[in-house]
C-alpha cells in the first residue's frame, strides 16, 4: 500500500479550499444617475444620505452620502442609529453637501434582485443649525421608480433617477 504524504497534499486542499470559499459572486446591479435638485433655503450645505431599504422598512445599505465631513453625520439620526458610532466603512461614495436652490448629480449602484421585491429608497436630509428630515424624499423602487422624478417634502425640492 502507497503512504500519502500530507506534506505533498496540504498545499492543493488550500488552493482548493480558497476557489472554493475565497470568491463571492457578485449580485448583477445596474447603475443610475441621480440628480437632486434642493429648495432655495437659506443656510449651511445639506448633508444627504441616499439609503436602501428593506420590505420591513430597516436600513440595509447605505447608497450614497452627500458631506464629507463625518463629525456631522450623528445628525441625521435615523441612519446614523444604523450606521452606528463604531463608523464601520460606509459602503458608499462621499461627496460634498449641496446649498439651497443647487443641484447636485451622482451615481448610485442597486443590486437588479431588490428592484419590485417592496425594498424603498430613502433620502435623509439635515442642515446645521436646521430641521432634519428622516423621510425627505422616500419611494418604493419599483421598474417605474427608477425612471421617474419624485418630490421632497423638506430641502430636497425633487429627485430624479435615470438608468444608466
């Protein structure tokens, strides 16, 4: 009988464990152009969360964040209540607020599986020394959604989505 050296195997069982477990499919997603458009407050820049939400209404992932500067993020309470103070990597691109009457435009990513499953997207909205809006801007995301121009209720005049 032939003795197998473990020496000789251990190395493919690894590379083998590593194919195996090392790689996740990535979910096919589909990329949109987001212009936000902002009512014409007088004040500091707004800082604005984009957020996907799932059919039970919780945070599931932050999409987009206008405003860099994280000291000023516990402000927008509901979303930092899931983000949480431990700061863990927000999974989304940063850019600057956005004063009143302006109009910014960003890219924001949606995973193609929680387009008409009863996900919604939300847009957070706080100004220093102002209100803060939990729901400024909230839709479910649905084929149609996606296209559409959709209403604020507070610094966010409207939104509009277009696929990419």
């Amino acid at each position: 009988m032939r003795k197998i050296n473990i020496f000789k195997i251990a190395p493919l069982l690894i590379v083998a464990v590593f194919l195996l477990f090392g790689f996740t499919l990535k979910q096919p997603s589909s990329t949109y152009k987001c212009m936000i458009q902002m009512t014409n407050y007088t004040g500091e820049g707004a800082y604005i969360i984009i957020s996907l939400l799932n059919p039970k209404g919780e945070y599931e992932k932050t999409l987009y964040v206008q405003g860099d500067d994280d000291e000023w993020y516990f402000d927008i309470t509901e979303w930092w209540n899931f983000q949480g103070k431990k700061r863990t990597n927000i999974d989304a691109i940063t850019g600057a607020t956005i004063s009143g009457g302006e109009r910014a435009i960003s890219v924001i990513e949606i995973a193609d599986d929680k387009i008409d499953q009863g996900y919604k997207v939300r847009f957070e909205t706080a100004v220093e020394d102002q209100e803060y809006h939990a729901d400024d801007v909230e839709f479910e995301l649905t084929s149609e959604s996606v296209k559409s121009k959709v209403e604020g209720k507070g610094f966010i005049r409207y939104i509009r989505l277009m696929p990419q």
